[in-house]
C-alpha cells in the first residue's frame, strides 16, 4: 500500500519540480530575464530582439540539454546495472566515455589546427570524433560479447579497455601544447552550453532512438534482474537482449558525451534514487522514473552550476558521491 502511494507521488510532484526548474533554469543567467519575459519569448510576444535571442537560442537550447543529457545518462546507467547486475555500473563500464574521450582528444590534441578553425566546425567536429570514439568502443564490445557468454568477463574486458584507452589518452595530454591540452581539460569538465540550436535536433534524433531501444528492452531487463541463466530459460534470447542494450547505450550515453562531454557520477546516482522513490525493480515503472529524476537531477545541477560559474561536472559529482557512499554503505550491511 505504501509503495503504491510512493509511486502515486512521484507521479504528480515528480513533473511538478521539473516544471519549476525548468522555469528556474531559464531565469538564471548574466542577464535580468523575468517570467514574462519568457513567457513571451516563446509565445511571439512583444520582446527586445536580444531577449528573445537569448531565450531561444541560449537559455532554451541549454535547458533542453540538461534535460536530455540527464534521462539519456541515467536510463543508460539503469541499464547497465541491470545488465551486470552491478549497482555501482554506469555508462563508463563498457568504456563508452573512454572512448568518447578518446576521440575527441584526438581531435583537439592531435588536430590542433582543426581545433582552431570555426567555432562551428570546431563544435561539429568535437561531437563527431567523441561520437565516432565511443561508437568504435562499443563496436569492439559487442564483437566481443558475442563471443563472450559470462557477463562479467565482458565487464572486466569493458573495465580494462577503458583503461587502455584512458592511457592512450594521458600520452596525448603529454605530447600537446598548452592550448589544445585546456581545450581538452575544459571540455572534460562538462558544459551544456556548448550545445548550439543546430546540433540541437541531432542530439535529440540520436537520444529519442537510444530512448526507443530502452523502452523495447524493458521486457528484456525485467527477466536480466535474476540472471542471464533464468531469463534464457524463460525463452529470452540473451545476445540479442544484449546488442540492444549496447546500442541503446551508445546512442545515449555516446550522444550526450559528444555533444556535452563526460557527464560524471549521475548515470549512477539517479537509477537509485528512482528506485528509492517509487519503491520497485520493475523497469516498466522504473526506467520513466529514472528518466524523470535524472532530468530533475541534471536540470538543478545546472542551475547550481550557472550560480557558481563551476563546471556543471562538479556538481554531478558532489550529489553524486554521497549516493555512491550510500550505496556502499547498504550493500555492506
């Protein structure tokens, strides 16, 4: 009875508070913005050119990126550790953002005169080689699951490739000169303000399709919560669970670290949270809620982020971390 009044809730406040921040994120910013003014904005009311400017094309392509980023990270991190059975998983365990990382190092550190062009291409191109990096990892992973059938070797095989790659990555930091190795360290930290109208329906496109897959898998992760062993003798097809599971995860979290870079700590977080909240393992249930609280989640951390001029990685990682200890300290007991 008390979990379903959990649930009902979540489901009437839990749009409620991403309403108000949403409403809170579009205020927050350098320039004295009021509700009207957004209101308006949106509405084709009568506004100064700049505001609207600043509305439609900042304030609201940033706001749309928190909330995308922050259900793509944190259906991913669900995901994953339903797949592995693993409640400290998330969307680095296959070396997605590893091999994000890996690209778009090369394309900052080891091209830095692309890096130094148009701010679009620049832009483009960052997203592109991150995208193309974390699709190469994934690539390689589901080649090896395939012939891989103990989940947790593809786990350690995900854990010691990201390794690899993130070697691979310190040799480039080495090797470059100052400007491109702060270009690269900024974009580690996380921005959602990169993100610009044009890239916008992309990164939705490449989010909603990862989103899609999930919401096909529920069925599959349901019958993974007890094991690969008694969802194959229920009649699931395991390796084809798992390729849709990898291909969901690198749409969504190889999409949002192309675009945003490597979002720390809240693919982790917001799956536990969710499942604190509506007090069930049913992905049915659970993976819209983790969606919901992720893009909560994200959407404060951004807020947070605009008020102390701190990267928004900082943020996720300081409500991260004591969920992280949280969690430790439960599976302990």
């Amino acid at each position: 009875m008390m979990t379903g009044k959990k649930r009902l809730l979540f489901a009437v406040f839990s749009p409620l508070v991403l309403c108000a921040l949403i409403l809170a994120d579009m205020t927050a910013g350098a320039a004295d913005i009021g509700m009207s003014g957004i209101i308006k904005s949106f509405t084709g009311g009568d506004v100064p050119d700049r505001t609207r400017t600043i509305i439609l094309e900042i304030r609201g392509v940033r706001t749309a990126s928190a909330l995308l980023a922050g259900m793509a990270v944190s259906v991913c991190g669900l995901m994953m550790q339903t797949l592995f059975r693993n409640p400290l998983a998330g969307p680095y365990v296959l070396g997605i953002n590893s091999g994000a990382s890996l690209g778009a190092a090369l394309f900052v550190l080891g091209i830095p005169a692309a890096w130094s062009g148009s701010s679009i291409i620049a832009g483009a191109g960052l997203a592109g080689a991150a995208w193309i990096g974390a699709g190469t990892v994934m690539a390689v992973m589901a080649i090896a699951s395939a012939r891989l059938k103990d989940i947790m070797a593809v786990l350690i095989l995900g854990l010691m490739l990201s390794a690899g790659i993130d070697a691979m990555v310190q040799a480039l930091q080495f090797f470059s000169d100052e400007t491109a190795l702060k270009s690269y360290v900024l974009w580690t930290m996380g921005t959602l303000g990169g993100v610009s109208s044009g890239q916008l329906p992309v990164m939705a496109a490449a989010v909603l399709s990862g989103a899609v897959l999930a919401g096909f898998s529920v069925k599959s992760l349901n019958l993974l919560l007890l094991g690969e062993e008694y969802a194959a003798t229920m009649g699931l097809d395991v390796k084809t669970a798992r390729n849709v599971i990898y291909a969901s995860t690198v749409l969504l979290a190889g999409t949002v670290t192309a675009f945003c870079g490597p979002i720390g700590f809240l693919g982790l977080a917001s799956p536990h949270i969710a499942r604190f909240l509506t007090g069930t393992s049913d992905h049915r249930i659970l993976l819209p809620g983790t969606a919901m609280t992720g893009a909560i989640l994200m959407t404060a951390c951004d807020i947070l982020s605009k008020v102390s001029h701190l990267p928004v990685n900082v943020m996720t990682s300081l409500l991260g971390i004591p969920v992280v200890i949280w969690i430790v300290l439960k599976f302990r007991q």
